[in-house]
C-alpha cells in the first residue's frame, strides 16, 4: 500500500510495534526442549492478546493447494521459509531458527521474521545471521523515494557475495499494508535503477535470504516448506518498513 494518511501511518506503526513484541516473546521461548509447535501456540497467543490477527493462519496466496495452517512460519536450519510448526520438531542445540509472523491491527498488515540460535551455535551460522542482518540494514538504507527495487537487491546480493554466501533469487520481498503480499516484489538480487521506483509512503517487506552454499530451493512435499536443493542452511531476516521522504522508517524494529 501507499500510506497516505497520519491515520494509516498511525495505525501501520501501531502494528509494527505490536508484532516486533510478539517476536521478541516468541524468540524468548525458543530454547532447546521447545517444539516448533509450542512457539505457534505462543505466537497466536501473543498475537491476540495485543488486539490483533495473526495474518498468516488459512492464509491461501495464489499457487497454494491449501491453506497456512499456522500463525508462526519456522525455518530451521536448511528450511528456507514457510515451515509449518509441529509439535514433534523439537529444537535442538545449534539448531539456526528464523521466526517469520503476520498480523493485521486496525486492518493493516505487517511482516517480520528474526532468526536465533538454539543454545551454542557454530561460527558458520554467526556469520550466516551476521550477513543475512547485515543485508536488511544495507536494504533498508537504499530504500528511499527515487530508489528502485533493484537497488534493494543489488545490495542485498553485494553483501552476500562479500562473504562468500549466496542469496536465494527465487523468493524476496513485497508490498504490504492492505493485504498480507502486494506490488512490488523485492528481489535479493538485481541492478541498480532497475524494477520499481519507490515513493513515499510505500509500505513494504524487506527480507533478505541468504544461503551458505548455493542459494537453489526446493518445495517439500508439504507444499509450503521451501529448504535448500543442496542441505546447506539458510537465514531469513525480514522488516516491514515505511518509505519517508529522506529514506525509511522501520515499523517493525
Ligand atoms: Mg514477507
């Protein structure tokens, strides 16, 4: 959406707020011993009780043969995105989690996901979420009016090359605000001045995903997982942010 209205600005950060507490409770619970499935239940909790609806619970896109049957996506390790919590997933020491949720607040839609590691993680996945961190904060700094999406991904690909990580070109970002997933898409690859110009007021999805070895993804036969072709793990981090006239707003810090 294009957030033209004190009003709509209000209430979209009004709903970032909310969901950035719903992940720090979640993430606070994610210990080893956990199930996936106890942090969904901890997430729809966390999502009701502060007045909003989880966004991603019966979400059907486009494409898919059923229904999110959750209000948490989970992502562990080589899972990419889109992993259905389950109460026999239990988490384990150095296991790398990403937490992904939705929620609507005063009917505005808004996206995040962090990524933790479970107890001791090894140096690899330090700086797998070092990168995939970095990588946000390097979108969310081109995102301005006049920039194009493909500054975004530019970016996002440059600081995966610098440490040896490849990003996952199949998936990126969107639109947000109205609906769950609008225009435009937000690629974690692309060239300078290409795709989309962005205006104030854009509300959007930024969410880097970057892979140790290649960034190739394959569908499970749950038809919503995505995980690496090759095994290797994956990071996803993501914000909803708000394009101002000097740059961007974070709405989900
Ligand atoms: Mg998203």
């Amino acid at each position: 959406m294009i957030a033209t209205t004190p009003e709509q600005i209000k209430a979209l950060r009004a709903a970032g707020k909310i969901l950035a507490g719903v992940l720090a409770d979640v993430a606070a619970l994610a210990k080893e011993g956990v199930s996936t499935a106890e942090l969904d239940l901890a997430c729809e909790h966390a999502i009701r009780a502060r007045g909003a609806v989880p966004a991603f619970l019966d979400y059907q896109p486009d494409g898919a043969s059923y229904p999110f049957p959750a209000s948490l996506c989970v992502a562990l390790n080589d899972e990419v995105v889109h992993g259905i919590p389950n109460e026999k997933r239990i988490l384990r020491r150095g296991d790398i989690l990403t937490i992904d949720a939705g929620l609507s607040y005063q009917g505005y839609f808004v996206d995040a996901a962090r990524t933790v590691c479970i107890g001791e993680c090894d140096q690899g996945a330090h700086k797998l979420i070092a990168a995939a961190k970095e990588a946000l904060q390097g979108a969310i700094a081109a995102a301005r009016p006049g920039a194009h999406t493909g500054d975004i991904g530019a970016v996002v690909a440059g600081i995966a090359g610098k440490y040896n990580l490849d990003v996952v070109r199949d998936l990126g970002g969107h639109g947000v605000g109205t609906t769950p997933h609008e225009k435009p898409y937000i690629p974690n690859e692309g060239r300078r001045g290409e795709g989309e110009e962005l205006v104030a007021g854009m509300v959007l999805a930024v969410e880097p995903i970057l892979a140790e070895g290649k960034g190739d993804i394959v569908l499970d036969e749950d038809e919503w997982t995505y995980r690496t072709e090759d095994g290797k793990r994956a990071v996803h981090v993501e914000e909803t942010i708000l394009i101002t006239e000097g740059g961007a707003e974070v709405l989900t810090a």
